[in-house]
C-alpha cells in the first residue's frame, strides 16, 4: 500500500520534549501517514482536507475550534492515556468527532504507581534515602519509624479499572479496603479483592489509614477533596493521588498538611503540572509530601 | 511497699537505654516494665557488682548493646539474650552458649514489615521515584520531560534469593501484581507452597539470568557472605534491579559498585550496607542509580512493638522452664 493511500493522522511532533517517540512514530507509519502539526501548518489547505484522525501525546496537539474548522474530513481524536478532561467534548461532538482513550492499558502501570506511592510514603523512604546518603549523617536514629502498610486500612476512591486494580495489589498486604464510587460493584468483585463499599465517602475517611483518589477529572470530582474531607481524615491518614491534581483543593491540602489536620501526601499529579517553584518552597515540606510525576512506559 | 516488692521480683532486664536516638522508646519500655525489673546499661556501669547479679535476660535492640566477653562475665545470672529482630550475625552465638545463656530472636514479627519494604524499594527503583520526586520539587524544573521512564514491576520477573518467611511474604505481595516469580532456597518449598504464590524453584544461576528483579532475603551466615559478587552481577541482566533487605555483607560492595558503574547491572535500591552507615566518601553514596534506606525494614511503629512483645514471650518462656517458641543456635 503506498504511503499516500494511509490514512493522515495529525500529531504534534516526533521527539524532543513532549513528541511522539521515535519508536512509535516508526509503528503509526506502518498504519498512517502521519502529518506533523508543523507540516499542516505549512500546507494547512492541502493537508487540512487528508488529516482524518488525531493521534494525541501528553495532551498535544492542543485542539480548539479554529482546528476542527481546518480539519473537514476529521472522524477521531485518539487521546493517549484514559484521562480525556484536557478535551472539550461537546465541542468534539458538535463536530461529528469521535473521541478514544486507553483505559485498559494504562491500568497496571498507574495501579502499581498508586501502591508505589503509598509504601513510600508510609516507611518516609524519601526521606530514609537522603538521610542514608547525606553528608551529616553519623548514625541511624532508633527513634526514626515510619507506619506499617501491611494489616492497615486503605480507602479507595474511585473504583473503575484502575482502583479494581490497586485493590487487587493491596489485598496481598492485607489490608482492609474500603471503597467509594458512583456505583457499588458486584458481589463477586468485591469478595476477589476483601473490598467494601461506603456509600458515604465520610465512612471511607474517618476509617482510612490511607486515602487513595482513583477518579477521573469530571464537574462531579472537581475539587472532591477540599477542607471539609481532609478535616474528617485521621490524623494518622496519609492522602494519596493518582487521578488529577484538580480533584483535590491544593490550598486546603497546604493548610491540612501544615496544621497537621492529615499525616502526609503522595502525589503524582497537581495543578498545574509542574507546580509553580514558590509553592513548592513555601508551601510543601519535602518530608510531608512526595510529589513526583511519573509517566508511564507506554 | 507492696508495690516495690513486687518489682523487684520480677526478673531484671539489662537494655541499652531508653528513648533518645539509641535507646529503646518509652512505649516499649514501659511494655518491658510490666514483665521485667528494667535495668539500663548505665545503672549496671554505676555499679556492675550489685546490679550485674540481678540480671536475667538481656533485650537487644538496634544491635545494642553490644554482647562482648566482658559483659558477659559481669552477668552471673543471666539466662537468655532476647534479640529484637530476625537476624542474630551480631551476635558471637558460640561464645554466648559457652557461658550457657540462650539466645532467641523475633522471626514473626518481622515479616510483614520487610516484606513490605523489600516491594517498597523494587517499587520505587523501577519508577525511578527518588528520582521524580526529586525533579518535581527542584528549583530548575519548569517541565515534565515526556521521555522520562521507569520500567513496569506488573507482569515482570521477580527472582527471590532466600525463601523464609519474609521472602514468602514478598512473594504473596508480588503475586498480586501478577509477577512471574522464581525462588532459590537451600530448602525447596511445598509443591502446595509454591502453588499458592506461583513461585517456581530455580538454581541460582537460572534465577540471575531470568530476573528483571533479584531480591536478597537471606540471612547472614558464612555461606551468605558475599553470596552476590562480580561472578553473580554478571549473570544479571544489564536491564535488571538488585534489592537488599538481608544483610549488606550479602553482596560484595565493591563488585556492586563496578556493576552499577560499569551499567553491568541497571540499578540497586539497599536497605541494608556495610557498615550502616556507610562512609560519607563511599562511592555508593553518589551513584543515581542507587536507592539507600537507613536500614528500616522494620521501623514502623507496630513492627516494632510486635518484635518487644516477641522478644518478652521468648524470654519469659526460658526464664520459666517453657518450651521457647524461637530459640536460634550456634552453627
């Protein structure tokens, strides 16, 4: 089949900082002509009318109307990851465009990193790490104990594909798990993984030693965690997330943290990403908060 | 005055101090209190001849104190060495059993915690997370690369050096996160045991090679020391991790450095060094592909209150002529 009998997919770029990997572009050629956005926008009435899909990276290219517009023959809009609230939807839909993401594969990689996080942050092996290879140190305190994961109490909120498996992955430690989601699961699937529901998120937070947030970023999960759920959290409770750094109030989660309300946070995400360097000076105590980002192998 | 009778009957406890950054903590002390007349090292020094006939038991924490020839002689009385934790290479067992006192150690009580270690660092080396947290807080980051990668722990191959009970609980903990995994052991397990974690047993030679993950839970005997060194590195695959949770004198440290520096092996992540800590100049120390914990296998607060409570029913148990539920012996 000759290259220009592919179907062209818009990408944003191959390599650099947020491209398309080398690798990948050589198998998306075997299925696609594959049209840079640099390239369409040299040629934007030429390529406009070929470009019948967009294959999105790390949120790019960006999508807005005055791209639809140029693109009359776009069907699909295939975003990597499972996450999609950098998209507007309904505009994509007022457009006939269809819209994809990649649930399942991201699931193991992201239930591993949630677990990752939490057995960090609960033996403060950050912290155990630049104490074992500082300069000053002499010896190892006996009085420096972080807190058990095994046998403790984990709260998953947001209990889809990802959190299913993040409470495969704990029931190993057993711990005892809670969870809350829009919709309770079978029977059978809460039986495999020990799990139990909590209709009311205020149960999963006042019981949990660990909170993890699994949701997606929707109007309803937007700022799900704020003051008033971080207050009903143990004192002990160490918050982690895994879903969308929206999905929790930051300013609340400064003041839990300073004050104490909570005992620590893991997080993988934030808002924005990367958070401003002020924030980070002033406002996270690198031994209250482990927060990384962590892209997936994809 | 009853109340001092009392304490005094009960049997005298040599420990190292209480709370500080060497002694014991104050909520195990007061545990210790319930059973034992609780004497600190300081109050035997003030004066050995008194006190030293006192005591019974020795409880051994944090590799304190130290159990020499000396001490020895200055205890007439005592019977057993409660040592908290698993590993008992600290010890001089046979000079201890020459004076006729019984050592016991805490091999329940540590299991979950270092096995949850042990995954805690295969987790954090694989998806690089010292490093990420590193780069999200750091002055100079104004953006996430996207070409910057871990490697997937689910579904890889996890090789487990020493399948006791805390490398059976690794290997429950890593079944879940669907890991192929292979044990080598002097004893092989159950057909039944390996069964239920999906463990296949491997020769030691199989086991380097097949491995994205070789974790070391062994302990500390002469035919561990130095049971990784450069022949063993070799064997691993160059895409491959090494996780400590056993003893730093499992692996030798200067093949382990040429292995990390030559890219032999990918990356290591160790609980436990030789000595703890390591020299500030040790090369160990700056190398990015090497996770170090300070030896924290056990440190959490349950953990450690379960290894007193394991370490008093253990003494009491030889202070009242009981059959010991984990007394170890000289090889």
């Amino acid at each position: 089949m000759e290259a220009q009998e592919l179907p062209c997919v818009l990408i944003d770029c191959i390599g650099g900082k947020h491209g398309v990997y080398e690798d990948h572009a050589e198998f998306l050629k075997e299925r696609f002509c594959l049209i840079t956005m640099k390239e369409y926008l040299e040629n934007k009435n030429f390529l406009g009318k070929k470009i019948r899909a967009i294959y999105m990276w790390y949120h790019k290219p960006v999508i807005n109307e005055e791209l639809l517009q140029s693109l009359p023959n776009l069907k699909i809009v295939a975003s990597s990851g499972v996450g999609i609230d950098h998209l507007d939807l309904s505009l994509l839909s007022s457009y006939g465009v269809k819209v994809s993401n990649t649930p399942f594969i991201v699931s193991t990689d992201t239930a591993d990193l949630g677990m990752a996080l939490m057995l960090a942050s609960s033996r403060r092996l950050v912290e155990g790490h630049q104490m074992a290879i500082s300069p000053d140190t002499e010896y190892f305190p006996a009085d420096w104990l972080g807190a058990e994961v095994s046998g403790a109490t984990l709260g998953i909120i947001g209990m889809g594909t990802i959190g299913y498996k993040v409470a495969e992955r704990a029931k190993a430690f057993e711990m005892k798990i809670l969870y809350h989601n829009r919709k309770q699961r079978n029977k059978e699937e809460e039986r495999a993984v020990g799990a139990t529901y909590c209709k009311k998120i205020d149960d999963l937070l006042q019981q949990a030693d660990f909170v993890m947030l699994v949701v997606n970023l929707t109007p309803q999960t937007h700022k799900l965690i704020g003051k008033r759920e971080l207050q009903l959290m143990k004192p002990t409770a160490i918050l982690i997330n895994i879903s969308r750094g929206l999905v929790v109030d930051q300013d609340a989660l400064v003041e839990a943290l300073q004050n104490k309300v909570i005992k620590a946070a893991a997080l993988d995400v934030t808002y924005p990403e990367p958070l401003p360097r002020l924030d980070i000076f002033f406002k996270f105590n690198r031994s209250e908060c482990v927060c990384c980002k962590i892209r997936k192998s994809l | 005055m009853s109340t001092v009778m009392a304490e005094q009957d009960l049997p005298g406890l040599l420990i190292m101090g209480i709370g500080g950054t060497h002694g014991v903590q104050e909520s195990l002390a007061a545990l210790l209190k319930k059973h034992f007349s609780v004497i600190t090292m300081k109050e035997l020094l003030e004066n050995k001849k008194e006190v030293g006939k006192k005591i019974q038991c020795i409880f051994v924490s944090e590799f304190r104190p130290t159990i020499d020839q000396e001490l020895l002689e200055s205890l007439p009385n005592l019977k057993v060495i409660g040592n908290s934790g698993v590993g008992v290479d600290h010890l001089n067992l046979k000079m201890i059993s020459n004076f006729g006192v019984r050592v016991t150690n805490t091999p329940h009580a540590v299991a979950d915690s270092t096995a949850d270690m042990g995954m805690a660092l295969m987790l954090a080396s694989a998806r690089r997370l010292v490093e990420g947290s590193q780069i999200a807080v750091s002055p100079d980051t104004n953006y996430f690369a996207a070409d910057w990668l871990g490697v997937e722990v689910t579904r890889a191959t996890l090789g487990i050096i020493g399948m006791g009970r805390i490398g059976y609980k690794v290997a429950q903990r890593a079944r879940a996160f669907e890991m192929k995994i292979l044990y080598h052991n002097r004893n092989r397990r159950s057909q039944e045991e390996e069964q239920a974690v999906g463990a296949c047993y491997s020769e030691m030679e199989d086991l380097l090679q097949q491995s994205d993950f070789v974790m070391l839970v062994v302990n500390l005997t002469p035919q561990t020391e130095k049971l990784i060194g450069k022949k063993e590195l070799g064997l691993m695959k160059p895409t491959a991790t090494l996780i400590n949770i056993s003893r730093g004198a499992v692996i030798d440290q200067d093949a382990l450095v040429e292995a990390l520096q030559n890219k032999t092996i990918k990356a290591a992540a160790l609980d436990v060094t030789y000595p703890e800590p390591l020299p500030r100049n040790h090369p160990l120390l700056k190398l990015n592909n090497v996770i170090i914990t300070p030896h924290i296998g056990t440190a959490t607060v349950q953990a450690t209150h379960m290894m007193a409570e394991e370490a008093i029913a253990n003494m009491l148990s030889v202070l009242n002529c009981q059959p010991i539920p984990s007394e170890v012996f000289p090889q």
